[in-house]
C-alpha cells in the first residue's frame, strides 16, 4: 500500500513537470528565445500566502541559513526539473524489484 502511494505522488508529480514544461516551452515559441520559469516565480503566482509561510516556516524552524543557502537556490531553479527530480525519486522509493527465485534457464 504504501509503494502504491509512493508511485502516486510520483504519477502527479510527473504530471505537474510535463505542465510546467509545456508552459515554458509555450513561452519559449511565443518570444521566440529559451524561456524557463523558476519553480518561486510559479509558486508565487499560484500562491504567494503559501511562499510567504513556507518561507517564514523554514526561517523559524531552520534557520536563516537554511533558507537563504540552500531551500532559495533550489527554487530559483526551472520548475520542471525539480518536479521531474521530485518524480524520479518517488517512484524509485515505490520501485517493486522482480524477485528473481523460480526462474530456471533452460539450454536449448
């Protein structure tokens, strides 16, 4: 149950990458020159109360250096990539390996 859940989140997040590089490619075509959209600039549109205290929430928990160093670089990359990455790693935690027992080679 939990892999299923795993593979989920996984499914939505590939989902919202293919979005997000659909609108940064959309851009890319209309101004005719490489267009990629940060992941804050996007959440910021979206919801910029829900930025504001993820933000002061780091901050608070933390630390400053937290934020500044390391969770504000990671969001100035593209939003795509992070939700590919994001996607990746999920469904790799939610990975069913094959059990290889009960398979015999045979010669022919």
């Amino acid at each position: 149950m939990l892999r299923f859940l795993f593979r989920l989140a996984a499914m939505v997040a590939l989902a919202i990458a293919v979005i997000m590089a659909v609108l940064d490619a959309t851009r890319t075509v209309a101004a005719s020159h490489l267009v990629v959209t940060p992941l804050k600039t996007s959440w910021g549109a979206v919801s910029p109360d829900t930025l504001a205290a993820t933000e002061a929430f780091v901050r608070e928990k933390a630390g400053v250096v937290a934020w500044d160093g390391f969770v504000d670089k990671a969001l100035d990359l593209p939003g795509f990539a992070l939700f590919a990455l994001l996607a990746f790693l999920l469904y790799a935690i939610g990975y069913r390996r094959q059990r290889r027992t009960g398979r015999v080679a045979t010669s022919a």
